[in-house]
C-alpha cells in the first residue's frame, strides 16, 4: 500500500483485483445506477419534512448556539450534539416506508 499525509492509503493494482465487492456495496452501486438511491433521498427529505422533524432539528440546533453563543460553535459541534438525536427521533412510520421501498427495490433488481 502507497500511503500519503493529504489522503487514505491507495491499494496496490494486485490487492484492487483481488477485492471482491461485499453485497452491501453491490446494492449501494446497483441503488446509484438506477437512481433508485436519489429517489429514496428524496423521499426522506420529504417525509422528514412533513412530520415536523427539519424544524425540530433546526430548533435545536438554534436552542444550542444560543447556550453555546453564536460565535463559539462550529458545524463540527452542532453535528456531534445532533446527530444522535436526529436519528433516535426519525419516526417509525418513515422508517418503514424507506425500509418497504428498499425492499421492493431488491426484489425488482437481480443481484
């Protein structure tokens, strides 16, 4: 492996060939080729949108900085604080949703 300081290793052209694609990578490249991943971004925007989450995440994300001050918190810290509870607070219902059209996606594409 050829390594630098400014990036990740590079894998030597024998262990690339080597390298067999696990199938969570195949879905994920199947998913992109499709636009089927694109779609499913989407629809989580949306639905995230409608049940109030975005706005329940912008507030607590304006409710830290005011408790911090605005000019000691960075993008770094408002996403180590958030993150955890964004994504205990992501509803059921879109869990589902997301997870039914994954699977419908699955059975449609041979892998």
């Amino acid at each position: 492996m050829k390594t630098s300081i400014n990036r990740p290793p590079t894998p030597d052209a024998e262990e690339d060939q080597d390298h067999q694609p696990t199938l969570q990578e195949i879905i994920n490249i199947k998913m992109i080729e499709s636009g089927e991943k694109e779609r499913l971004k989407e629809l989580l925007r949306e639905r995230l949108i409608e049940c109030g989450w975005r706005d329940e995440m912008k507030a607590l994300c304006r409710a830290f900085a005011r408790k911090k001050g605005r000019n000691n918190v960075t993008v770094d810290d408002l996403v180590q604080v958030i993150t955890p509870k964004g994504r205990a607070s992501v509803p059921d219902s879109v869990k589902a949703e997301l997870l039914q059209r994954i699977r419908t996606f699955l059975t449609s594409v041979s892998i």
